[in-house]
C-alpha cells in the first residue's frame, strides 16, 4: 500500500513476519536526505533473518498518515534502519500491528485496521 510520509507518497508493507518495523539504509539514503542526523541508538538490541544476523545502523521515527472517510489517520512508528534489509519502503511490523490493534482481514483499507480510534 501507500503512505504519506514528510508529504511525499511511499509504500508500506504490513508484514506479519517481522517482530519489529524496518527499512533499508539504501531506501533511505535515496528518499530523506539527512536522515542519519535523525538516528537513534539500538546497540542492545540483535535482529536476525531466516539467512542470518542484519546488521542496524540505528532507529527512527516517521509519522505514517493514510487517508480516511472520517479523516486521515496518523501514527508514528518506529522503524529500525537495517544495512542488508532487501526491501523498496517501510516494512511495518508485529509490535506496531499488535499496539494498534491491525486486523489482518482489512490490509486492503489502512483505514479499517485501528479499531479503537473512531469509536
């Protein structure tokens, strides 16, 4: 899906493999200039692939908005900057998909997956 992040349109993906939200280093050193001024540490954290350790460079946080029928609908993820991550966008992962309760069934509409914000 896409995404509106610092106004410009970027794809997502919800993957309900990952423990965590990343991006490649690559696809951030092409889309957000100085971005690494805006790095926050990870060094106690390890993160692993099915093909072996990745290695962080660091963490951020973007605002992700996507529109809605009642208005547009904005979080701010944090998303862990991984140097040998294969992915073109931001991969939102299960601790952000567990905090605001997604509903796999409705990837489709980004809209539909929070479900206690318009009640």
């Amino acid at each position: 899906m896409t995404v509106c992040i610092d106004n410009a349109k970027h794809p997502l993906i919800i993957d309900i493999g990952p423990h965590f939200s990343i991006v490649a280093r690559e696809y951030r050193e092409n889309y957000f200039p100085y971005w690494e001024q805006q790095l926050l540490s990870t060094k106690s954290k390890n993160f692993k692939s099915s093909s072996g350790k990745m290695t962080s460079i660091g963490k951020t946080i973007k605002e992700i908005s996507t529109p809605h029928r009642k208005g547009d609908i904005r979080i701010n993820p944090e998303f862990v900057v991984l140097e040998d991550a294969h992915i073109k966008g931001f991969s939102l992962g299960k601790d952000y998909q567990r905090m605001y309760s997604y509903y796999r069934n409705h990837i489709k509409s980004f809209a539909h997956i929070i479900s206690s914000l318009y009640k």
